[in-house]
C-alpha cells in the first residue's frame, strides 16, 4: 500500500521545525523513519503534514552532559551502540541497543525516535526509566524537560506535546550493576516480554501499556499484560519471573 497523501516539510534549523510544528495542524516529525513509514504505508497513520528532521544540522552529536550521555534527535541507533563514550559512562545503553531490531535498522532510526515511539515492547524507553532519564523538548514556547517517570502516559502516547520536538535524550552515568533479557520469537522481533536491571531497580517492557518499574522481589505483583497471537498472559507473567530470575542471580 502507498501512504495518504501528505505535505512535507524540510527544515534546517530547531527552530523552523518548532515553527513548523507550532503552525501545521496535524503534522508528524520524521526522523529514522523506521516506524512511522511502515505505519505511513499501511495507512495507520495518516497525518496531513511531514516533518523531515533529517537536513537539521548539528543535531547528531553524542556527548557527555551531567557525568551522562546526551544524546541529540539524529544520532542513529548504531552510532550510539558504537560509541566509545556511551560504553565508558553508560554501558547498558549499547547493551541494550544490540537487542533493538536489526543493524540495518539501527543505521537509520534514532534513539529519540524510539523514545517518541513509546512502543510498550521497546528497549529504550525501559532503560531510560531503569536509569531515571529524562528528555528535552523543544517548542516555539522554548524548552522543558520530561523525567522518564513522566514520559510514556500509554501505548506509544508520550507527554510530548504535538508542537513539541525531542531534541536530546540523557541517559545518567550508570557504573552500577546492569542487564538487559528479553525473549522474542525470532531474532530482531520486538520483545514479548523483557527486563532491564540496574542495581536494585527494575524496568520492564512488553507487559503494560508502558515500560513499568517492578519490585525485583514481586515482579509481577499488578501487573495485567495483555494476550495476542504470540504469547498469553500466564505467558508473559512467567517470562517476568524467569527473566528478573536471571538478570539478578547474576
Ligand atoms: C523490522 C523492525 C523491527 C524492529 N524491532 C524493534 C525492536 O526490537 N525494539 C525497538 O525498540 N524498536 C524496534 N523497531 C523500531 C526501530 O527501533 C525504530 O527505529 C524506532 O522505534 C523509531 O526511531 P526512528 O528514528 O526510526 O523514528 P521514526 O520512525 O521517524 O518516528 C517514530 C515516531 O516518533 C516520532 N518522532 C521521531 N523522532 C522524534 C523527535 N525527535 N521528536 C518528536 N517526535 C519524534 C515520529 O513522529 C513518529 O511518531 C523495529 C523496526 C522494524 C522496522
């Protein structure tokens, strides 16, 4: 299928892009394009207006902020699992990006694309509240920023507002004990479900509308996930239990 048709936009600066977004009704940033253009040609979704980050200039950098790593809207997925300082001050972070999907597909989409995302199934969004993390956005009003704890509201809907750009993602400096387990069907599948450690803190993903953080003692204690074609409930509960098992027998 080909997508609806769509007005698209181009813009080189930050700033054009939050006037952009401040005055399009109904527009999209496109970014990696690795989720929003299949959702695009299956008809999805369907926004009246595209806007290409991608000729922004300067906006790919990774590097250290507060003892962490800041990551800017444009730095691509294996860019950052390459990165020498993202391996010194934050390993869970490459860690975790080589059980995101596939290389190729990491050579294009963005860490903040899958942070805006918010699938429930994501790597990312768990390791940024496993991390207590936080986004900036930037609008025409200027910039604010979103702790992960109040970041992802419900499946794939975040806390930012739809003039809002994510410019940068800040994961802190994480030295303590750290690991990430996920099961999935095949290699590169989105996760049925999966666990992120840091210390004594417990992150999980697949199992709630959002990534939620867990007692490592009770993993499962409230928690409802849904059943589809590929796992039932029971399941997931179960890939819970043994996955905090492993990550903390470790
Ligand atoms: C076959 C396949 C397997 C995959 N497996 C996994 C997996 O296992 N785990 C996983 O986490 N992901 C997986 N993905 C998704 C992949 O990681 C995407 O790259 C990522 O989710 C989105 O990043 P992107 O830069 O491509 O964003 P895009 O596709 O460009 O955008 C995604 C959404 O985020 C918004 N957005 C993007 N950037 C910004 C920004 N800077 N500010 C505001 N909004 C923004 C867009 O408007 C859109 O709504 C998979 C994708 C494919 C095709």
């Amino acid at each position: 299928m080909k997508p609806a048709r769509f007005g698209y936009h181009a813009p080189q600066s930050v700033e054009e892009t939050c006037q952009l977004l401040a005055s399009l009704e109904d527009a999209k940033v496109l970014a990696g394009g690795q989720s929003l253009v299949p959702l695009l040609n299956f008809r999805l979704a369907r926004p009246a207006h595209l806007v290409d980050i991608n000729r922004i200039g300067n906006l790919d950098r990774i590097y250290e902020r507060d003892g962490g790593v800041a990551v800017q809207a444009l730095a691509r997925q294996s860019t950052v699992e390459d990165s020498e300082l993202a391996a010194r001050l934050c390993p869970l972070l490459p860690a975790a990006l080589r059980q995101v999907a596939h290389r190729v597909i990491r050579n294009r989409g963005t860490v903040c694309g899958s942070l805006a995302h918010a699938d429930p199934a994501s790597e990312l969004p768990a390791v940024m509240l496993a991390l207590n993390g936080h986004v900036v956005a930037a609008s025409a009003r200027g910039q604010r920023i979103i702790p992960a704890a109040d970041l992802f509201t419900s499946v794939m809907q975040t806390a930012l507002a739809p003039d809002e750009l994510l410019v940068e993602a800040w994961f802190p400096g994480a030295h303590g004990k750290y690991a990430i387990a996920e099961e999935s069907r095949r290699h590169g599948d989105f996760a049925l479900a999966g666990a992120v450690r840091y210390g004594d803190r417990l992150a999980l993903f697949g199992v709630a509308a959002t990534p939620v953080m867990a007692d490592p003692r009770d993993p499962t204690k409230g928690l409802q996930p849904s059943g589809d074609l590929e796992a039932t409930p029971e399941f997931r509960l179960h890939l819970v239990r043994a996955l905090t098992e492993r990550l903390f027998a470790a």
